[in-house]
C-alpha cells in the first residue's frame, strides 16, 4: 500500500518509533505486526519480537479514534523486550468495512462449495451482491472440487461466467488447484499476494480449511457440516488478520449463511455485472427505474439472475419502507426468515433500559480508568 510522504515523515522524526500493522483486536489490546524496514526496528536489536501487544493513547480515545483491525498504526516508544507497546497515530484509511471491521482491505475473496453443502446460485447470488456492495474486488473460489464431476463442474463455471465472474476451483483435500501453482501470474496464490483479503463465505465450506492449508502454522478449529441441515457450524469467533508465506494477509471472518442486503433499491442493479452491462449499453426512460415494469427499461429482460434480482429488489424496498418509518436507528430492525424461505423486515423491541451493566463491561472500565490514570 502506498502512504503519502507527510505520513512518512511523520513517524521517521522519531527514532523510537516504527510502523505496524493490526491483526487483531480484543478488548483494549492490539496485537500489531511490526515493519521489519523502519530504522527504529533494524537498530533495537538483532531478533526483535514481529509482534507487539499495544494499548492505545488515551488521547486517541478521547478524540474518538477507533483502532480497527487492517489499521495502519504508528508505535510509540516500543518496548522490544517485553513485546509492548502503545498506538499514537492512526494512519489515513484507504478503505473501510463496517461488517465485518476491517480497515484497508484490498478485495473480498468467497469460498463457496460445490458439494456438502450443495452449491445454491440463491446463496452464491446474495453473497456476491454483499460483496459488490463493499465496492473491493471480488475473488470467487468453488472448494470441494474433488466431490464433483468434470461435467457438472463444467456446467457451474460455463453459468458463473456468464455471471461476470471467472472463479477458482480448488480441493484442499487433493491440493488440486492449489499444488505447484504459487508462481502462476493466474494462480490464487498470486491473485492473494501482498493484499489483505477478506475471506467471506457460509459456515461449512471450507474457509477454515483452506485458511489452515495456505497458512499451516494458524491450525484454525474445523467443524464438520450438519447432517441434519445440510451446513456448517460456525468456527470463527472474531476477526482476525493471517500472515500468508508469499506475502499478504487473510481476514478470516465468522461464517454466516444469509447476509443482509442494505442497499437503496435504486442501487441494487448496479451489483449485477450482468445489469451494470446493459445500463453501460444504454439509459433507461426514467432516471429512477427499479427495472421491473416500467416502460423502455434496458435491464428488464432475459438474463439469468433477473428473477434473484426481483427477490431482492422487494426485499430492499420493504427494508426502505422500514427505514422510512423509523429514520433515526436502522439498529432498530430484525430480520426474520418464513418457513417458505423469504425474509423480512421488522422492528425490534424496545431494549430493557432498567437493565445494569455486566461485570464484564464494569470491570473493563475500571481497566480502562486505571490505565489512564498510570498515563498521566
């Protein structure tokens, strides 16, 4: 990633001072991956720690910094024995997703599988608009190759394609796809370097697995998929950034099986390749077609996806509907799945405000006012 040049000077005015990277984040601690190029790391001493665990500035928290995991920080005064240290600066982000938090992501990479659990191109379509939404690049990978045959493989790619999207098939039980292809300008372990990539996908495909294989020394929990649903059990708890061999980073997330889609209905067509495609062709008749029966529509026709298209257009105008009735807390909605298999929006009740905080939380502000108080 490229930093500007007033960054720069900003934390090499310092000597004791080095640049790192947030790979993880658990209550008021981070744990960041030092630059191993800066002055300050070369001069401490021959076999410094690659990581610290840092506090943050208390001046950073009173002015409301958030420190995400992805964040480019600067450390102060690193202690290199003990492996502490503490954030001061925040450098400039240059993107930023909410859910799940991560900062300076490069591009969301699915891992979706052919077989156990069943590929459902619903499914795949919902979480490719999800991932349009982020506005990063998309990576497709189709795992479990192995339990497919040739023929249907074939079948899925040839539809995916037509998509807009030319995924990776992988096996990390026969390493197909993966083995002897590290230095291919078309292999995904190019497609991956020096990137920090968010892995998405349902429970049960995979990640964990493939995580494991491209960084043996993570040994993530793998979980076997339901009998009796058909689908994985989650195994990650909370975000997480991995180191990959060929440089890079991967952000495991917790595996979800339906995301919501909050977009404008106005939007939704622009998260189709297919519709971006026809809309780049031509225009409309009205500015503010949902494509749908309005007349002179150039996206409204026979394309594959449209009829998923229409599915989620009614869903993003229920959630509009919602919104609109309630404009102050989108926080305030729930979504709910009917036996049939359709979602919707509802409101959810009011929070017990009686309720008195856990000892948990009141325990880690009395952490929080010790530290600082040592800071002062």
């Amino acid at each position: 990633m490229n930093w500007t040049s007033e960054v720069n000077d900003l934390w090499e005015q310092t000597d004791n001072n080095c640049l790192g990277t947030v790979v993880a984040v658990q209550a008021n601690f981070y744990q960041v991956k030092i630059d191993e190029y800066h002055n300050s790391v070369k001069n401490a001493r021959e076999n410094i720690p690659k990581f610290l665990l840092c506090t943050r500035r208390s001046r950073l928290k009173k002015i409301g910094q958030k420190v995400m995991v992805g964040d480019r920080v600067i450390i102060e005064d690193p202690d290199w024995e003990g492996g502490r240290g503490a954030v001061a600066e925040v450098l400039p982000r240059e993107t930023e997703l909410d859910r799940p938090p991560i900062a300076n992501a490069n591009q969301v990479m699915l891992v979706f599988a052919l077989a156990e659990p069943n590929l459902d191109p619903v499914a795949l379509t919902r979480f490719l608009v999800k991932a349009e939404l982020t506005g990063l690049e998309i990576c497709l990978c189709l795992s479990k190759w192995d339990l497919v045959s040739e023929a249907k493989t074939e079948e899925w790619c040839s539809q995916i394609s037509e998509w807009g999207y030319e995924p990776f098939l992988i096996s990390v039980k026969t390493e197909a796809g993966l083995r002897a292809v590290k230095d291919s300008s078309h292999s995904l372990w190019e497609k991956l370097r020096n990137k920090i990539t968010v892995i998405s996908g349902p429970s049960g495909v995979g990640k964990s697995s493939l995580i494991n294989y491209l960084i043996p020394n993570v040994n993530l929990r793998v979980s076997a998929v339901s009998g009796k649903l058909s689908r994985g059990r989650h195994t990650t708890r909370h975000v997480e950034l991995f180191e990959l061999p060929n440089g890079g980073l991967l952000a495991d997330t917790p595996g979800f099986n339906q995301p919501q889609l909050d977009c404008e209905p106005i939007e939704l067509a622009y998260l189709f390749p297919e519709a971006r495609k026809y809309l780049a062709e031509g225009s409309c008749q009205f500015s503010d077609c949902l494509h749908r029966d309005e007349p002179n529509c150039v996206v409204r026709g026979d394309w594959e996806r449209y009829e998923y298209y229409l599915t989620f257009l009614e869903e993003a105008i229920a959630r509009q509907e919602v919104l609109q009735q309630q404009p102050d807390s989108e926080s305030n909605l729930k979504a709910k799945t009917s036996s049939g298999g359709k979602r919707k929006l509802e409101p959810k009740l009011a929070s017990k405000k009686y309720r008195r905080s856990s000892r948990k939380v009141e325990h880690q502000q009395l952490q929080d006012l010790c530290q600082e108080l040592d800071e002062f």
